[in-house]
C-alpha cells in the first residue's frame, strides 16, 4: 500500500522533472525544482513509515526547513546578478 | 520498482545537467539530482549520509555554484556544434587543439575503457543485498554487536565515525579547515572596496523573504544545535549540524544583503579563529587523551567519571568541534564567495 | 602510555596543530609563526629520527589510535620503509621551511603569509600521515588533506598561468584520488577490511577475482596520476614552473617520493610480489612506462628555455628511475630504488633551492638568467653544480649512486638494454644540465674554470677572485648548502644509506 | 546473465553514472561544468560504496528495539561521510580558482584561455606542445 503510493509519488516527480529540463524559463525550473523537493520530504518520510525508522524524520526536516535557500539564492543570481 | 525509477531519475538528471548550455539551470538540476540521491540513500537505509547530502545538497554546493556564476558568466560557450558534426566535417569548423575530433575521440575512448574495466569488475562482485558479502560479516559484525556496548553510542555510524574511526574524522574536519585557509589565501583581500550597487531599498522591497527568514532563521539554528547534540542517538553529527548552521547565516545574508551580515560582529572579527578553534579542539581533546595516559584520541582515559561517561562527553567534545569549524568555514566561504569587489 | 610510545602520533600532531594555531598566534606577531613553523618541522625531523631508530634496534612499530585494536580501529605503522621515507619528507620539510622566509616574503604578498604557512603544515601534515597510516582509507584522506593544500599553495604564484595550472592540477589530481578511492571501495567490497596488514593476509585467497584485479588497476592508475608517471605527467611540468619556488622546491622533493612509497607499499606489503608478478603483468607495464619516462623526460628538459620547467621535465625523468627500480623488484634495483627516493628528493630540493635563490636575486627564471652567475652567486652556483652532477650521475655524488645499483639490478635481472636506457639518459641529463652550467660559469670569463674536477675545489678556488660578489642571504643559503653537501656525504659514504635501504628491501621483497 | 544484469542493477547504474560525469570532466570546456562532472562523478562512487552497504531486509544501523532483523553495514557509510566532506571542499577550492581564473582571463572557456596563454606566453611555446596535445588529451595550460 505505502510502496505504492511511493512509487507514484515518484512518478509524479518524473512528471515534473520533464519541466525541469524542458523549461523554457528559469522561472519554470526553479518551481518544478520546488515542487520535487516537495515531493523529496513527503517520500523520505513515507520511506521512514514504511521501515518503521522515525529517525527519517529528521532529514525530511533538513529539507523543509533549509530547502528554500537554494531557492531564494537561484532567484536572486536571476533578478539582480548576484548574491550579496 | 521505486528504485529503479529512482535510479532512472538519476541518470536522466546527470545527462541534463551535463548537456545543458545554460549554467544556472545544471545547477538547478544538479540540486534536484541531489534531492534525488537523498531519496536514494534512505532507501538504501544510509541514514546519516543522507542527512549529509541533504545539509550540503540542499543549501551550500548549489549556493557556492551560483556565488561562483555570478562573478563569472552564466553561459556556456563555444561548441554551438554538436558531436557529430564536429566530427563528420571537421574542416567546416574553426578548431582549437583541444576541440578537434581526435581529441574528442580520444576523451570518450578513456571514458569507455574505463567503464569497460568497471563492468568486467562488477562480474565478480558478490550481488547487491548479499547478507553474506565479505564487506558485511567481517567487520562490520563486530561493530554491529559490540559498538554499543564498547562506547554506548546506539548510532552505530556515529560510533565509528566518532570513537573508531575517529581520527578520520579528524583528517576529514583538516580538509574543511584546509578549504577554508585556501579559500582565505586564493580571494581574500583586506583592501577591498566593496561594491555597493545594489541599494539596500531594492532588497527591501522583498518583504515577504524578508520576514520570512527572520522568523525562520532562529528555529534553523535551533535544529542546527539539536542535531550536533543529539548526533549519538539519531542520525547527524557535527558536520550535519555545522552546515545547518552556516546555512542559517547564508540565508540571512542571502535575504538581507553582505553588509547586513558583516554587521554581525562575531563574523566580522572572529571568523578566522572560529575556524581554528574548532579542529583545535578535536585536536586537543586527542591530545589531552595522550595525557591521560591514553592513546591519541582514546576518550575512556579521560579523568571524568566512569569509563562510558568519559566516551561519551569526549565523543560530544569532538562534534562540537567539528560543528564550530564547519559552520565558520562554509560561512567563511560563502562571504568570500559571493562578495563582489569593485 | 609513556612519551616514547605516543611518538608516532606526535610526528603527525605536532605539524598539524601549528598549521591550526598558526592563524591564531599570527594575530599577535608574524615572527612568532614563522619561529612557529621552523620548530614544528625541526620537532617532527627530530621524531622522525628517533623512530627510525627505534625501528631499527626493534622492528616494527604499531600505534592504535583511539586505543582500538587493529583491524577495528586505525592503526599506525613504522616500519624500516615508513621510518626512512619519514625521516626523508621531515629532513626537507624542515630545510625548505628555514629556507622560505625571506623567498616567501618576496613571492607572496603580505598579508597571505600567514595563510600560505599554515597551508604549508598542513601540506606536510598529509604528507607525513600518508607515509606512516597502516589503514587504506585513512590514506586517501590524507591523500586530499595534501593535495587541497597543494592547489592552493600552487595558485598563489604571480603569474596567472599559476591558477590554470593549479587548476588544471585538481581536476587531475581528483580524477586521480576518486580511482584510488574506488579502488579502495573494490578492496573493501573484497576483503570487508581496510587495515593494510589485515588486507595482505586476506588477498592472496581472492587473487583470481575480478574484483581485487580492477582494484588494484584504479588504485595503480589513480597513483600513477598523481605520481606524474608518463602518460599521466602533463599537470607536472605547469605547477613546478608557476608555483612559488619554495612550494616548488617541496613538491618536487617530496610529492613524488610520498606517492612513490604508498605504490611500494600497495605493490609490496597490501598485495605480494606473488601477484605482482604473477597474476597481473604489472612490472612489465611499468617498466615499459618507466623507460618511456626516462627517456622522454629527458629529451623534453632538453627543449626548455626556462629553468624551472626543465627541471620539472627531468623530475618526470628521475620519477621514471624511481617506478624501474620497482619494476625490476630484484634486490639491488629495489635498493637502487629506494636509495633513489632520498638523493632524487636531495638533489631536487638543492637545485629548486638555488632556483629559488636566484629568482629571489633576479626575479628571473629563464635559463639565459643563470649566465655568469658564477661570479655573481659563487656559493649558490657551486650548490648548483653539484646537484646537476649527481643528477648526471658523476660519480662520488648521489646519483650515481642510485644508477650504480638500478643498472647492477638490471643486469642480474638479465635486461641488459636497460643498461643502455640510464647510460643514453645520463648522457641527455648531461646535455640539458651542461648547457646550464657552462653559461654559468663560462660565459663570461671562459678561462675561469675550465677544468671542475672536484666542485669542493671550485668553491675554494673561486673564493679569492670575487669582487661583485652578491649571494644570496644566509638564510637561503645555508639550507641549499646543507642539501648540496648531503648531496656529496652521501655519494662518497653510500654505505649509510644502503644499510638503512638494506632491511627494507629484503622486508618488502621477502627475502 | 539476466541474473547478473538484475542482481546488481545499482552497480551498473553507478556505472554509467560515473561515466557521464568522468566524460563531463576531460571532454567539456567550460571550467565550472567540469566541477559539475566532478560532483557527478563522486557521488557515482558514493553510490557505489553504499550499494555494498545494503543488506537484503536490513534496517539502519542505528540500534533499534526489534529484534532479529539486520542492520545493514554502517562501515561504507562512515566512510562516505569523510568522502562528501572532501567533494565539497574541493569543489568550494575549485571554484574559487575558477572566480580568480576569470578575473584575470576575463573568460572560463578552457579553449580561450589557452589561446590567451598562448598569446601571452610566448617564451613557453618552444616546449612541445604539439607533440603532448597529440599524445594525450588532457595536455591543458600553457
């Protein structure tokens, strides 16, 4: 059941990973990029459930609380051509 | 099935960051790569490393490469023809040594050659999962059933990592300090003028990241502190929690502007001996260790209490250490990095 | 554990810890670093010393660090082998950091002298873990803790071909360190140990798998790279031109002898001569390569205009003596061999160091820079000399020393064309080096000295004639001299070396 | 043989993994996309040793109540750990060359820069350059 909705879990981040490499705009990108982080947290904690570890918790954790830091950074270089 | 796809994932992720033109979008998709390889390690049950890749993937490998676009260029150049053209008419083309198809045949000959090496070694290899694989009984036996009762650390990774193995470590938290002097050494200049273009009122417009990364940055400290504490028990350790902690400051910086962050003053004045400090305490826990009677890095001979005890509060003295240089140095680096001079 | 037990960690810590409190104390004075820096490295020579003699009155010595018994914990080994290179890499550490004051002062700028110190102990803290760790995969950290501090000590040279070539040199150099790494992984998959004692008593059961043959192929090949053998030379030649010189004094003295003792120790102690020579025809790929270096190394110095790419090519020479000793791996080449590790790190660092000391002078590097010097550098000339001579192979210095023994062992292992190749390659040092000196001594007052039958002669005779005499400080000097004397001590008294090579040879080849 | 494709399915993976970023790093001209090969490239070797890590129904190895089921091997994992911390450094190293190597080239395209040298280093060229280039791919620099 959980294995299942992994798999389609992943699917769906195949799906977006076409968007990632299609594009056209960064703006495209950085947003599937997101939304497959999305995905990356809900997976590493259904993987923690269905191996009955809580400690996997923790690296979903790290994703969602530091994720967006690449983002923030990626869309800053776009704007303004650089990070400081 | 999942792994697979995953795997799948993965190579499609490595040929499009390789192929692609545009530098900003590899980097895009080298981070999703890295998403990917932390799914990829959680199913293979390497908890601690994928918390690893995830502190690094996640903030500092894509933030250093996109401090690094931004003083140099985004686009890739040259090559505007592909392969095969290059190769079939070579005289079309205006060619520098190195572009020639010669050479380029010759680049994919060695990469084939030693992917044709690798295959024939894998012939042998003992299956993926073999529970009787030489790697899985003769070591890591003893570790499994003893670790725990040799230094109470239930993280067997950690265990390892810290007691061990743990003068590995200490070569490991060198090679972060090392990066961190060459980083000092290579960009660094007292003199610099720094360039102030972009006006303090354009970043203020961002309200929204602005109070967001207020709000946040506290509890990604907090975390950043449980998991260099809590690295015994649970997966992470220093160098996890270090980079939480540098990212922190990244984002702050990232949100509020380099003179902002230089306004915090221990970064200022005492980055460059935060990063010595710490290697200096792993250092010296290893050589108090010595003078305990011990050998080097041998915490149970330490004078505080009882032999699991001394393990233990050693073991903590080490990821601090590890935490403190880490976090200095990936801030130290990101400073360097992203400023731009005039 | 008394002080005596804990010595083999100590001649690691104590570098490592003054490359950490080298920022921190630098604050205060700049003088107490560099005073700083002179003791750690003199402390670890004087360590190194007494290991080996310790080794020598006791046999081997193992050191558990963390207290854990190998194969669970890491463990460190000295060895007759580890003990003599040890005392080498410490021996010129020490040297060149006496030498490099006033040459770093004028070749880094100001406020990097701090850093680059703390880089140059930490170059030495790697290179020194690497010779003495016992356990596979502490070796490769070590193998990174050096090469980071080699990049960047690279590219801190003046000109900015430096960054291309430090550059270049890590792109290399990781392509190289990522093979011996998955090569170590291939062991580990193999054997499920990483201790280098525990491997050799495990491998010989495993010798016809696949997986122990491509190890050993990415760990030789990733060596191969860093060792700057053949094939893989061309980072070589750009990093000694465009490094600062001190750093270019010891890598070239060091960095090939470091890399060179770990392929010994992978060839000899990790896996056995039995494999060796049996189960991959690895000495006769060598040899092939080894000749091919020799050969080609010498004909490229030969093309050179500046000095210290030529003596970047002649490395590629001299490395390529050092991997046929091993390749022939009978006893006298392998004498030969190891005896070459300490005279080839002898007469590079004495003719990097007069290179330094001439560029510190003149801030020139070309060839054509080094005419009639002879009177300008008398001392530093005359250290010049002798280090081209042993690296010709005159007899009574070093080099010939060396030759003597790889051509002994050549021809007891019946290859009598190898006989040939050191002959034809000494006869081509003889050429690119003569050109050298004679513009030094000759191009302006040919009568001067014509005949150099003994150099100690020469520096005597010249002593008197001298009027615009302008040699290099005392600082520099002295160092290049104590190289360039050992340079002699050791080719007349070739006896000392030998019977400290002697144990280790028939250590390694089983005798 | 269909055994042996699926039995060590992460092996080949790995493989080709290392492959695209090894090509990555000797073919491409642009400094940062080798360093991007390069990361490619290590983390195919990270997946290598953690595919020895894994035992068949093993749980982390991180001590667990249950009893009876494997941990899997935290060895390579310890291992991997050291070896993540030396890719970063490497690559923060790395890139800072490559900021100093456009300051003062003003480009990042290996071709270019070779010329420039080219240009500007004339005293280097009677070495033989073209009988290195010839004889192997990786000659770089001037």
């Amino acid at each position: 059941m959980f294995d299942a909705v992994a798999t389609i879990i992943v699917f769906a981040a195949i799906l977006v990973l076409y968007r990632v490499i299609k594009g056209p705009t960064i703006y495209d990108r950085v947003l599937a990029a997101n939304a497959i982080g999305t995905k990356t947290v809900v997976l590493i904690a259904l993987i923690g459930f269905i191996y009955e570890r809580p400690h996997f918790l923790d690296i979903a954790l790290v994703y969602a609380l530091i994720n967006f830091i690449a983002t923030i950074a990626i869309l800053k270089y776009q704007e303004m051509g650089r990070l400081d | 099935m999942i792994d697979l796809m995953l795997l799948l994932f993965l190579v499609v992720c490595a040929i499009a960051a390789v192929s692609m033109k545009d530098l900003l979008s590899t980097t895009i998709i080298l981070g999703v790569y890295s998403l990917i390889m932390t799914v990829v390690w959680t199913r293979l049950n390497a908890v601690d490393v994928a918390f690893t890749e995830a502190s690094v993937g996640a903030g500092i490998t894509t933030v250093l490469i996109i401090a690094a676009l931004s003083r140099t260029k985004r686009e890739e150049e040259g090559q505007e023809y592909g392969m095969w053209s290059k190769l079939l008419n070579p005289q079309d083309l205006k060619l520098t040594d190195k572009q020639s198809p010669l050479l380029w045949l010759t680049s994919l000959f060695i990469v084939l050659i030693t992917g044709a090496v690798l295959i024939y070694g894998t012939i042998d290899m003992p299956d993926f999962g073999d529970p009787d694989a030489p790697a899985n009984i003769h070591l890591a036996k003893r570790f499994i059933e003893e670790s725990y009762e040799e230094t109470g650390v239930p993280n067997f990774v950690t265990a390892i990592l810290a007691s061990y193995r743990g003068y590995d470590t200490l070569g490991e938290t060198t090679v972060i300090f090392t990066a961190g002097i060459s980083l000092i050494l290579l960009l660094r200049r007292k003199s610099y003028i720094c360039d102030t273009t972009i006006k303090e009122k354009e970043m203020k417009e961002h309200i929204v990241i602005r109070t967001i990364s207020r709000i946040l940055i506290p509890f990604v400290q907090l975390y950043a502190l449980y998991v260099i504490a809590h690295g015994e028990l649970s997966p992470g350790g220093g160098f996890q929690g270090g980079v939480i902690f540098g990212s922190s400051i990244i984002l702050y910086v990232i949100a509020f502007g380099l003179e902002e962050g230089r306004k915090v003053r221990i970064f200022r004045e005492m980055g460059d001996l935060l990063n010595s400090t710490g290697v200096l305490i792993y250092a010296g826990i290893g050589v108090l260790c010595l003078l305990a009677g011990g050998a080097y890095l041998e915490y149970d001979k330490l004078p505080l209490g009882s032999e699991k005890m001394a393990s233990s509060l050693g073991i903590y003295g080490i990821e601090i250490g590890v935490g403190i240089t880490v976090a200095a140095v990936m801030i130290t680096i990101f400073f360097i990095t992203a400023r731009h001079e005039r | 554990m008394t002080l005596t037990e804990s010595l083999p960690i100590l001649v690691i810590i104590i570098p490592l810890i003054s490359a950490i409190i080298i920022p921190l104390i630098g604050r205060i004075d700049k003088s107490i670093a560099f005073a700083f820096v002179i003791s750690a490295n003199f402390l670890s020579f004087i360590i190194s010393i007494s290991l080996l003699n310790t080794v020598m009155e006791t046999g081997r010595i193992s050191y558990w660090l963390g207290g854990w018994e190998p194969p669970w914990g890491i463990e460190y080994v000295v060895d007759y082998l580890s003990g003599f290179v040890l005392v080498i890499v410490s021996f010129i550490a020490f040297i060149i950091s006496v030498y490099a004051k006033k040459s770093v002062e004028m070749e880094v700028e100001g406020e990097k002298i701090l850093p680059f110190y703390s880089i140059y102990m930490l170059l030495v803290t790697g290179f020194m873990g690497m010779i003495i760790t016992g356990d596979i995969f502490n070796l490769y950290v070590f193998i990174e803790i050096s090469a980071l501090a080699g990049y960047a000590l690279i590219a801190i040279g003046k000109k900015r071909a430096a960054l291309i070539a430090s550059y270049n040199y890590l792109v290399l150099g990781t392509i190289g360190a990522t093979f011996i790494l998955l090569g170590i992984g291939y062991l580990y998959m193999a054997t499920g140990t990483l201790n280098m004692a525990d491997l050799r008593e495990r491998l010989p059961m495993l010798y016809d798998s696949k997986v122990v043959l491509t190890a050993f192929a990415f760990i030789t090949v990733g060596l191969s790279l860093k060792l700057a053998l053949f094939p893989f030379h061309i980072w070589l030649p750009n990093v000694y031109n465009h490094a600062p010189s001190v750093v270019s004094a010891l890598m070239a003295a060091t960095s090939a002898k470091v890399i060179a003792y770990v392929l010994v120790r992978i060839m000899f102690s990790v896996f056995t001569m039995k494999f060796d020579l049996e189960v991959v025809p690895v000495t006769k790929i060598l040899l092939f390569l080894s000749v091919i270096a020799i050969i080609a190394g010498s004909v490229l110095a030969i093309a050179q205009t500046n000095i210290k790419r030529m003596l970047a090519y002649s490395s590629i020479g001299q490395i390529g003596y050092i991997v046929l000793g091993i390749a022939i791996s009978n006893q006298l080449s392998m004498t030969g061999s190891l005896i070459h590790l300490l005279n080839h790190a002898l007469m590079k660092g004495t003719l990097f160091l007069v290179v330094g000391a001439v560029v510190y002078k003149t801030g020139m590097e070309d060839i054509s820079s080094l005419k009639g010097m002879g009177k300008k550098m008398p001392f530093t000339m005359a250290a010049f000399t002798i280090g081209a001579l042993s690296m010709i192979g005159v007899p009574l210095t070093v080099g010939f020393v060396s030759k003597w023994y790889l051509a002994l062992g050549a021809l007891k292992a019946g290859m009598w064309f190898l006989v040939f190749i050191i002959l034809v390659s000494s006869l081509l040092n003889a050429v690119y080096f003569w050109r050298v000196i004679e513009g030094i001594y000759f191009h302006q007052k040919p009568k001067v000295r014509s005949q150099k039958s003994t150099t100690k002669d020469s520096i005597e005779s010249l002593k008197p004639e001298i009027q615009n005499q302008d040699d290099a400080p005392v600082g520099m000097l002295i160092p290049t001299l104590i190289l360039a004397g050992l340079c002699i001590v050791f080719g007349i008294a070739a006896f000392i070396p030998v019977s400290v090579v002697t144990p280790i040879v028939n250590m390694l080849l089983e005798v | 043989m269909i055994e042996l494709i699926l039995g060590k399915y992460n092996y080949w993976v790995y493989i080709t993994l290392m492959m695209i970023g090894f090509y990555a790093m000797i073919e491409k001209e642009n400094l940062i996309k080798k360093i991007i090969g390069m990361n490619i490239f290590q983390t195919a070797v990270f997946l290598f040793y953690i595919s020895i890590a894994k035992v068949k129904g093993g749980t982390a190895p991180i001590l667990w109540e249950k009893e009876g089921i494997p941990y899997d091997n935290p060895i390579p994992h310890v291992l991997i750990l050291t070896a993540i911390v030396v890719s970063v450094s490497t690559t923060a190293v790395a890139l800072a060359l490559i900021i100093r190597i456009f300051k003062e080239y003003g480009t990042i395209e290996e071709d270019k820069i070779l010329i420039m040298s080219e240009v500007s280093g004339k005293q280097d060229s009677t070495e033989n350059s073209k009988f290195l280039s010839s004889t192997s791919l990786l000659q770089k620099g001037e």
